[in-house]
C-alpha cells in the first residue's frame, strides 16, 4: 500500500476540462457576461461539489479553464479586444474586482 490521494483521477480531470471546452462560450456573443454566468455556474458548482468536497486544491488547474474562456468570450465579443489577450484579462479583472460573486470559480478566489 503506497497511499491514498482523494483527488480528482486525471481521467475525470480531462473529462470536466473537455466538459468546459465543449460549452463554446466564444459563440456566446450575444449574451452578457451575467447571461454567461447564469448558464455556466451550475456546470461549475456540481463539479466543485462533487470532486471538490475533500481536495478543492486539485481542481485549481480545472477552474482556470473558464478564465481562459472568459478572456476568448471577450476577445470574439469586443473588436477592440480582438489581439490582445492581456487587454481581454484586464477587463476580466475589473469586472471581477466589481463582482466578485458573479462566477462560482471566481468566489473561490480564482480571480483572473
């Protein structure tokens, strides 16, 4: 018996990571980022509850995906965001500093 680590398998890691990419938030223009977040908490919470109840600490590379995303939402959504990754990430941060309760990830101190 070498140990036990109650963390998320790395199968299940791909999964919700593929689960993430497959929401395709960048088609997404339309809505608003409260629209956004409407639709996506609910995916996100059930994964942080389910395989976040004993080791949160190995879904931190999970929930950075929808940053990411976010930051590509916004780079699709605003033409003058369109090259620039970074710009994206700051109105990321802004909105995040203004409301910080607005994505699940996000009030587990996932801040872009």
């Amino acid at each position: 018996f070498d140990g036990f680590n109650p963390a998320i398998s790395p199968t299940q890691a791909k999964r919700l990571r593929r689960e993430m990419r497959n929401l395709h938030l960048c088609r997404w223009t339309n809505k608003t980022l409260a629209q956004l977040a409407e639709w996506v908490n609910p995916r996100l919470q059930g994964g942080v509850n389910y395989y976040g109840h004993i080791y949160r600490s190995a879904l931190l590379p999970i929930l950075r995906l929808p940053n990411e995303q976010l930051a590509r939402w916004a780079r699709c959504k605003y033409k003058r965001l369109h090259n620039s990754r970074v710009d994206a990430y700051r109105l990321l941060q802004r909105i995040a500093r203004h409301e910080p309760n607005l994505f699940v990830h996000w009030r587990l101190g996932l801040q872009p």
